[in-house]
C-alpha cells in the first residue's frame, strides 16, 4: 500500500508532467486543505482518506487540465464530506474552483 506521501508525489509529478503551467502553490494549497479537512477519514481499505482525491487529481492532471481543475480534483469531497463550504473554498482558493467542487458534489448525487 502506498504511503501519502508517495500518492502525494505521484499526483504532484503528474502535474509538472501533463499540466506543466499549472499553479504548483494553488494545488499545494488545496492538497494541504483537503488533507487537514478528511485528517480523521478512512476509506474502507483503512488508507487514509485523501489518497482518493490525490488519485482523482493525478487523472485530472494526466489528461492536462487547468491548477482550478486540478485543485477541485484535489478538494471535491470536502463540501460533501467535511465541514467545509462553497464559500470556504470561495474564499481561500477561487469563485471557479468552489463551483467546480459544488458541481462534483452535485453530479455524484445524481444516480
């Protein structure tokens, strides 16, 4: 099983790779955000939490997506699945990187 840290590695050399004018402090930030907001998650594995919206953020940044897609990647369970807020994220990342979170949020509602 691969640490954190590894997953944080793997995502973050995705990004210089596929989306190499991404915002590095912007994603930094967000990671940093999402992984205090899901601290005390587990995923049924017993991982960590956060290796699922690394995971997801490493495919967003593969198919070359922006720093706001990459960071909604990061932070998409946060609204739903934390104490986190669209204005929250509003506020410390972006307007656009809030709506992109409140619209996964919405589209994993949707069955």
């Amino acid at each position: 099983m691969e640490t954190r840290e590894e997953h944080y590695e793997s995502m973050m050399q995705a990004v210089k790779r596929y989306s190499p004018a991404a915002d590095l402090d912007v994603i930094q930030r967000a990671f940093e955000y999402a992984n205090e907001k899901h601290k005390k998650q587990l995923r049924k594995s017993g991982e960590p939490y956060i290796i699922h919206p690394l995971a997801v953020a490493e495919i967003v940044a593969e198919i070359g997506l922006d720093t706001d897609a990459i960071a909604a990647a990061l932070l998409h369970d946060t609204i739903e699945d934390t104490a986190a807020t669209h204005e929250q994220i509003a506020e410390l990342f972006s307007p656009t990187i809030a709506n992109l979170v409140e619209g996964v949020s919405k589209l994993t509602r949707v069955h």
